[in-house]
C-alpha cells in the first residue's frame, strides 16, 4: 500500500511548481495575434523582466528553453573561429561551451570541477595571459543547478577589469533568475541568459537574452542569421517579427500573470530574502541528517550555495533508494543527479537534487523535508535526528534580523 493518494508536489530544480493563477491565465481561447490585446500585454513584460535583472538595457524572448537562449546569445555576439573562455563548475557552463564548439568557435575552459566556484584570481591570470586580445567572450553561469554552486558573478567581473581585458561577459541565470540576487547593470555583466521555467514560475518554452550597448556593439559584426537575431525582438512596432513568426501566444499570458506576483506583488527584493530563508532551512536539515550518517552538501561552503537548489551526497545507491521512496510513498519528487559520472553510476547514483525556486512557501519546504525524513527513517537509513526542527527554527525566524 502507498501513502501516495494525495496532491503530489514537484521538488526538482526545474520545471518548478507553477501557481494556479498563472494556469488559469493560460487557460483561454487563442488571441488576436496581430493587434489587441495581446500585443498591449505583451508590451507590459519588458519592464519588469528589467526589473527582474535590475538592468536598464535590452531583452529578447524566443520560443524556446534555455539552450536555445546559449544559441542567440553566441550566434549574436560571436561568429566561427572566435576564441572564448568558459568557466565550469558543473554540467551547464560546460555545456554551453559545448555549444559554442558546435558552431566552430574556439572554446578554452578553466575547469573548477563539481565542487568548487569559479576562482576570480585564476581568471584573471588566464585573461592577462592573453596579450594579443584574441578572447573574445567569458562565459560562465551564475547558479549550476547540476553541482548548484553560486558563482561570485561581481568579482569575475572585478577579476577582468583589472586583467584590463575587454570580453564580453555573458552569464547563464536560468536556473536562479529571481531566486538569488542579481544586478545586470552594476555587475558590470554584458549578456544574460534565462528561462521561464524555474524562478519565474512559468510552464517551460520561453527564454530571454538580455544584453546591454556592448552587446550591441558585437552584434553588429557578426551574421545571428533570421530566428536567432535579437534585433528585431526589441522593436515593438514589429510584433510578429518579435518573436521570429507567431507569437507564444499562451506563455504570454502565463508570464504576465507570473510577474504580476514576483515584480508588483511580493517584490524582486523581497523574493531574494524568501529564497535565501528557505534555502537556509534546506541546509540546516541537511546539517542535521549528516550529524550521524552519510548525507552532506556538494558544496561545503555556505556562502557558494546556490538559493535556488541544492544538491545532496549520500552512501552509494542511497540517493536513488530515497527518490524512489519519496516519490511512490510520499507524492515528492527529487531531482537525479547530474554531471557527476555517466547515468547509472555509483557517482551518479549517490546524489539527488532539491529545487526550491519560485513558487515556495512553508508547507511546501516542511512537506519536502518531512517527505524525506521519512524516507530515512523508512529505509534505514543512518542519519541525524532534528532536522525538522532546524528547519522550523531557521523559518520561524524569517524577517526578524
């Protein structure tokens, strides 16, 4: 017999949880896709996804999720035989840079591994080693939500300034945008990617490149070709060609509605602090099973979390027992592990992965826990006790510092 017959919920970093108000304002007949309505609302978007990113510059949609934001991104600013410098500290900024190699650019890697955060210094040693310029691009990710390390995005951008090197900067937000704190502008970052799917609450299909004049300067140079092209996705006057063709007309919908709750509602800011609440709450469960027992963050420092997810170690094979149980017996699903080792394996099979970006609130965090916890307990697993406690203490005590 399960325990499984209530309403199930989504743990995983990515598709999150999507409110039911951002469903409902999907669930509507097709618009008039050439004037009206939908062309006003769609007008209303750019704004606040600004907001979003505290940056004052451009931002592009395209129908598509995040690897297709990585190709705009690439095919706008760069073209074959360009050299870039990828940062990777997990699965997706190697991945990118993957897709830079598939469009015959030069891709060089500084590897920080699974565990570790992109060190400023050894960027900045790799950017004065290049004295004739020919880097044109640096490229990392602010969260991997594989490892869920949290780059230091404003020191990478103080370790070029003093290398004197003039790449663009181009950052990958998709699994963090509106869960840890991010400012375009004063971060000195050029390109930015993202996805609609995780901090922004919105069912998968969209993605967003935003870009400042610097950007618009390399675009210039180089061929994006008719879907990948930016430029047309800043002119409103040109609604069709804003989108390549026609328009996603109910993913519009979906993410008026979901900004209308991060942006005008609960507030960017303040979206910030909840995340870093709840992801603090995670953590201190996590510290507790791991008093006594396998259980343990990959990333070891607090400050190098991720607010958006987190990935846990257990013993070998644990981590797909506890997913197993969770999901069949409990009605929580946990994320797989990626990145770490070829599918199936002992590596691979010894984490499994929390999402807590977006549309998250108490129960949701205790259920999440609980289901866990459980889990443990059921399967014999060793582990420390309290954890529920520590997570409680840690909510309890949001908005009193």
């Amino acid at each position: 017999m399960s325990l499984n017959f209530g309403r199930s919920l989504m743990a995983i970093p990515g598709p999150s949880v999507i409110p039911e108000r951002v469903l409902n304002a999907m669930h509507r007949p097709s618009p008039n896709i050439y004037e009206g309505e939908l062309v006003d609302l769609t007008a209303t978007l750019y704004p606040d996804l600004r907001k979003v990113a505290a940056m004052s510059g451009d931002v592009a949609i395209y129908i598509a999720n995040g690897h297709g934001a990585w190709e705009a991104s690439l095919k706008n600013t760069l073209a074959a035989g360009d050299r870039i410098l990828v940062l990777t500290t997990g699965r997706f900024a190697a991945n990118w840079g993957l897709m830079a190699e598939s469009l015959d650019i030069d891709v060089q890697v500084l590897d920080f591994g699974m565990q570790g955060d992109a060190d400023p210094d050894q960027l900045e040693a790799a950017l004065r080693a290049d004295v004739d310029g020919k880097i044109r691009a640096v490229l990392t990710v602010q969260t991997d939500t594989a490892s869920s390390v949290l780059n230091n995005v404003p020191a990478l951008r103080k370790a070029m300034d003093a290398a004197g090197h003039d790449a663009l900067y181009m950052v990958d937000c998709i699994a963090c945008l509106g869960c840890d704190r991010f400012a375009m502008d004063e971060w000195g970052v050029d390109v930015m990617v993202a996805a609609c799917q995780k901090g922004l609450m919105t069912p998968a299909g969209l993605s967003f490149v935003y870009f400042n004049d610097k950007a618009s300067r390399a675009r210039k140079k180089v061929n994006p070709g008719f879907y990948w092209d930016w430029l047309p996705r800043t002119r409103p006057e040109l609604f069709y060609q804003q989108f390549g063709g026609t328009a996603p007309t109910h993913h519009l919908y979906g993410l008026r509605e979901a900004l209308d709750i991060l942006v005008h509602e609960e507030g960017v800011e303040a979206a910030w602090a909840r995340h870093d609440t709840i992801a603090h709450a995670y953590w201190a469960a996590v510290d507790a099973w791991g008093a006594d027992g396998a259980l343990h963050h990959n990333i070891a420092d607090p400050d190098k979390r991720s607010r958006s997810v987190s990935t846990i170690t257990t013993a070998i094979g644990d981590a797909d027992r506890i997913r197993q149980w969770t999901e069949q017996q409990a009605g929580v699903t946990l994320g797989i592990g990626l990145g770490f080792g070829e599918p199936g394996s002992e590596e691979w099979n010894r984490r499994f992965r929390i999402g807590h970006m977006g549309h998250q609130n108490v129960p949701m965090v205790m259920g999440v826990l609980g289901a866990i916890d459980c889990a443990l307990k059921a399967l014999s697993i060793p582990h420390g006790s309290g954890a529920l406690d520590a997570a409680a203490a840690v909510l309890a005590g949001h908005g009193k510092v």
